[in-house]
C-alpha cells in the first residue's frame, strides 16, 4: 500500500471517529426543559430607546420599510 492510501484511510478513519463524538456530546448537552414555555424570559419592553439627538434632528414616530408599504 503506499504512503498516500494509507494517510487517507487514518484521515477518513479520524474523521468517522470525531464525528461520532461530536454527536454525543451535542445529544449529551441538550437538556430537555420541563416547562412548557416557549419565550426567552425576561421583560418584553416596546418602547423605542430614548436617544439624545442633536438639535434639528427629529425622530419619526414610525418608520415605514417597503414590505409594510405594499400589504
């Protein structure tokens, strides 16, 4: 067998072998959680952040994009 075949069979072989054990150490960390919440946690706040603008400039109450415009 030559050197070349030999390098990509170890290759090929390391490669089976981390793939194995990356998938159970991903199925090892995911914890199932026994409630049945789906949201984040925390406090949702809508309110737009106070900015400190510079005299002149004036923030609009609400900004239209494109997808909004058309519907």
């Amino acid at each position: 067998m030559s050197p070349t075949l030999i390098d990509l069979l170890l290759c090929g072989l390391a490669y089976v072998v981390i793939s194995y054990f990356l998938g159970v150490w991903s199925k090892f960390q995911q914890v199932p959680t026994s409630n049945s919440d789906d949201s984040e946690g925390g406090k949702f706040d809508s309110n737009p952040p106070v900015l400190d603008l510079p005299p002149g400039i004036s923030w609009r109450e609400k900004e239209l994009v494109d997808s909004e415009i058309f519907q």
